[in-house]
C-alpha cells in the first residue's frame, strides 16, 4: 500500500495533469501560513439549469483539489460553488412556464425573480436547489456560495469599499477594453434601485469614499440618489465582481473556458488593483459538435448530461471531462461508447499498475485515488453488438449471450454489468438502429464470409473467444484481401452496419456458433434481395 508520504513524493513529478496544476498551487502556497485552508472556487449564473460545462468545471476543479491533497498531506482545501444569483435578469428563458411572470421582472436580481415553477422563494433560488441536487447527485465535496446572501450579509463589504478606494484604478484598467457607448455609462458598481428593485448601469456621478458612498440617478424617477456600496445595496459588474470576489473570499485557484481568457486577464488586473492576487487555474478548451462547432446551448448542438447519463455512466463522462481538457474536443453521442470502454479498460488496468503509474491513471483522478474494483468481462461494444444481432429488447435475453462468454456471472453477483447491460440495449434502441446502414459485400467478402460459415460449422462449440478469432483471421489470411484491417471491416460493416468493434472472436462465444452462422447467411441474403 502506498504511503501519504511515498504518494506525495511520486506525486512530485507525475506527468498527469491535475498534479501538474497542483504544484503550481504549492509554488503559491510556499511563502503563506502552512494551516491556510485553500480554497477552490467555480462559478454558476442560474439564470438557467447546470448543463454538461458545469459538471466539468466542477469535476476537473474537485481532481485538482484531490491532487493537491496528495501532494501536500495534511493541507486543508475547500471548494466553493458561487452562483452569480444577484445577476438582473436580462431575457426570459424559453424553456420555463408562466413567462410573463418573468417577463415582469426584467433586470431585477434572479433573487427578486418570482419562480415560474412556483415551488421556491425565487428564480434564482429555484435554480441555485437545482444546481445544488445536481452536484449532489456526482457526490461532490462543496461548499455553496449565493451572491445575494454574501452581498447582503456583509462578507464582501470590506473587498466593496476597498474597490471604491481604487476607483479611478479600476476604471483605467476597464475602460480601454470597451467601445465609446458603454464607456461612457460604465462603472463596476450596478446600484440596486430602491424604487423598482431592478439592478441598474448607470454612471457614478459622484463618489465618497469616507462615507463609502456613490451617487447616481435613478432613470425612472429622474432624481440623484445617494447610496451605500455596502449592505446589498449594490453589485458589481461582472468582471469587477469577479476580481472582488477573489479578494473577499480568498480564492486560490478557479479554472475558466478558453473564450475567457480576457476576462480571467483583466479581473486579474483589477484583483491586484484590490490589494489581492488572482488565483491560480488554467483555461480549458471548448466542445465541439460533430461537425467542429462550437457547442452552444442556443443552437442545442450538444449534449446534455442527462443524454449522456442516459446511456452510461457518470464516471465515464468524468473520463471524457479528464482527457486533454486544453484540447478541442467533439462531444457527440458517438464518443459515450468508446469512452465507456477506455473507462473499463483504464480501472481494469490499475490494480496490475505500479504506484507511480496508477497516480497517472485516470481512474485514480477521477475516484480521488481510491477506484472501486469492478468485474466487467465484456466490453460495451460487444454487448452492443450483440444487442445488435440478437435484437434483445431486455436484459434477461441478454444476459443469457453473456453468460456463453462468462460462464456463472449474472445480474446479483454482477451489478456494474448488469448496469452496462442496461446502457447497451438503450444505446443500441435509440442511437443506433433508427440510423443503421448494412452495405452489401463485395464478391471478395461473400466469399471470405461463406467460408468463416463453412469453417464455424465444423468448430467445436467449447472453443474459447482466442481460439474463434484464431479461425477468422486464418479465413481472411486465405483470401485475397490487401491487408486483414479490410476483411474485419467487412465483417463489421456487412454484419453490423458499423466500421470498427470489438473482437470477433468474442462476439461468436458470447452470441454462440449457430448464432453467428444464421447472422452471416441472414446478413448475405438481405444484401441480394
């Protein structure tokens, strides 16, 4: 068993990329208090529902955290979940009932928002329970943060009336970067109107910073009102409030979305103008679609973590959130079953692995390096393969073909199969068989595939997965094919109506001999009529 102390020195030069981040947060901490807990922050505007982003920034900021503690023993971490609910509601979502409701109250604080849904105190606090059951859900370790209640309470008076203090120094950082019109309103500070409760972008037309006050004038009533920078009384712009937000709450490392970069370097600068020092983290790349596209929720080209979660598990979407997170990625339906399986793999791998290799292995990151042991015989390829041949519409079919490859397994004495069992029949009913294309084989192939027929029939039917492949590649080393790549991708195309899959030697235990044959003389026969 590795040690706390063996685990922090291997930690030391791992090339994985959470520990990476985590020395740069140690290089940080060198000339701080030693009992200073650190803190991690993400970031959350309920002005909608948590969407896949959300569970990434969260997942990979928790691995970070994870793998500060290994390579720091004894450090004491928190990490924060801040929702920007004092936020003034710029545009009704489409998505909720009872819109005029919130249509009624354009521009005020999300929290002074009426709940559409009608079961809690506000919009913003519908959501912020959402987001708070969907964090829960992963089992993340957080503390959760509302902008209303840290404004309101007093927690960011002091960062507040610092900030007006170095008035003049922010706005010289803020102004350049913005066009003539907003520049000539701006001000980090968004006065709370006492008279229609909406958050307002007016100028500041007066300031004092004895009495930690501004003035401005309130566009429905027209008169100059003076008023507190403190108490919830007002909010900042979100750039300003981020750079606040680091000070007042001592972040020490937030990780952001490549199309952030400006944003994390001017709060940054606004954050040293507070007296502060930003925190630590690094900008990850974006999704893509299947096309290259930006994924965006307007356009709905992406996924959502329910889609995902609705054909595998959580613990394969938190791979796919560790892999590259600085590369562009696709994040499409036909990345869940390959990453469902590099995730089996990877925890299949890692109790054969040597310390210093296992703190690399994703698995170890994404179960705060205790992974679970888990006995999945087969691959959710093949089980969507034989989903595929077999046309089972329930698990009990199904499992009568996997107990042909793994003899004395079944749903009680092997549940995270059974689970996966249940992932392949939804995967295969609703992703793959409305958009199946089975392509007739060519004469090479025909006669490729009534020979693997013609050998099938004279195996015995106890030979195992190794052995049955050992017949089909000798099939294809007798034909003529430019290379062996071509006759497995004939059998997967013909077959099943895909390019690549697992071993095919496997498919034929788990699917059974005669099984196979009436597949190959069915698929032939469709592919003449």
């Amino acid at each position: 068993m590795t040690t706390a102390d063996t685990l922090a020195e291997l930690a030391q030069t791992s090339k994985a990329w959470p520990f990476e981040e985590a020395r740069k947060l140690l290089k940080r901490l060198e000339k701080a208090d030693p009992a200073r807990e650190v803190v991690f922050e993400t970031g959350y505007g309920p002005s909608g529902l948590p969407h896949i982003g959300t569970f990434g920034e969260v997942a990979r900021t928790s691995m970070v955290r994870h793998a500060l503690e290994a390579l720091k023993p004894g450090v004491k971490t928190r990490l924060v979940c801040f929702s920007d609910d004092m936020d003034g509601l710029r545009k009704v979502p489409t998505n909720v009932p009872n819109q005029e409701l919130l249509q009624a109250a354009l521009e005020k604080p999300l929290t002074a928002v009426p709940d559409p849904f009608g079961t809690h105190s506000s919009f913003g606090a519908h959501n912020n329970a959402r987001l708070r059951s969907f964090l829960d859900s992963f089992g993340f370790q957080y503390e959760f943060l509302s902008a209303t209640e840290c404004y309101r309470s007093g927690r960011f008076d002091e960062t507040l009336l610092r900030m007006l203090a170095v008035y003049d120094e922010v706005m010289a950082i803020i102004l350049p970067t913005l066009g003539p019109d907003r520049r000539a309103t701006y001000s980090p500070f968004l006065p709370i109107s006492p008279t229609s409760g909406k958050v307002l972008q007016v100028p500041i037309e007066a300031r004092d910073v004895e009495a930690g006050t501004i003035v401005y004038t309130d566009p429905d009533t027209g008169k100059r009102v003076e008023t507190l920078v403190t108490g919830g009384r007002v909010k900042c712009q979100w750039k300003a409030d981020w750079a606040m937000r680091w000070v007042a709450l001592g972040v020490d490392y937030e990780m952001a979305g490549k199309d952030l970069i400006d944003s994390v370097t001017l709060s940054s600068k606004v954050a040293r103008a507070l007296g502060g020092r930003p925190p630590e983290g690094f900008n990850y790349e974006l999704f893509l679609d299947d096309q290259g596209q930006k994924i965006s929720k307007s356009k709905g080209n992406g996924i959502a973590v329910e889609e995902w979660l609705a054909y595998a598990t959580p613990e394969s979407l938190a791979l796919y959130m560790f892999q590259k997170p600085k590369t562009a990625k696709r994040l499409y339906f036909d990345v869940i079953p390959k990453t469902v399986d590099e995730y089996f793999s990877l925890l299949d791998a890692f109790p054969k692995e040597e310390p210093k290799k296992q703190i690399e292995n994703p698995v170890w990151h994404i179960h705060a390096g205790e992974p679970p042991r888990h006995d999945v015989p087969l691959s959710f390829g093949l089980l969507r393969n034989l989903v595929s041949a077999s046309n089972a519409h329930t698990k009990d079919i199904l499992w009568e073909f996997v107990r042909n490859y793994a003899p004395g397994t079944s749903a009680e004495s092997h549940p995270e199969l059974d689970r996966l069992i249940g992932f392949a029949i939804r995967y295969f009913e609703e992703r793959e068989k409305p958009f199946k294309v089975y392509r007739a084989p060519s004469d090479l192939e025909r006669a490729a595939m009534l020979d693997l027929d013609e050998k099938l029939g004279h195996a015995d039917a106890s030979l195992d997965a190794e052995a049955l492949q050992g017949i089909v590649y000798e099939v294809g080393k007798s034909h003529p094919f430019e290379n062996l790549r071509d006759w497995f991708k004939a059998l997967y195309e013909v077959l099943f109506g895909e390019s690549a899959g697992p071993r095919f030697g496997s498919f034929i235990k788990a699917y059974g001999i005669e099984n196979t044959r009436s597949l190959i003389a069915e698929r032939l026969a469709a592919a003449q009529a």
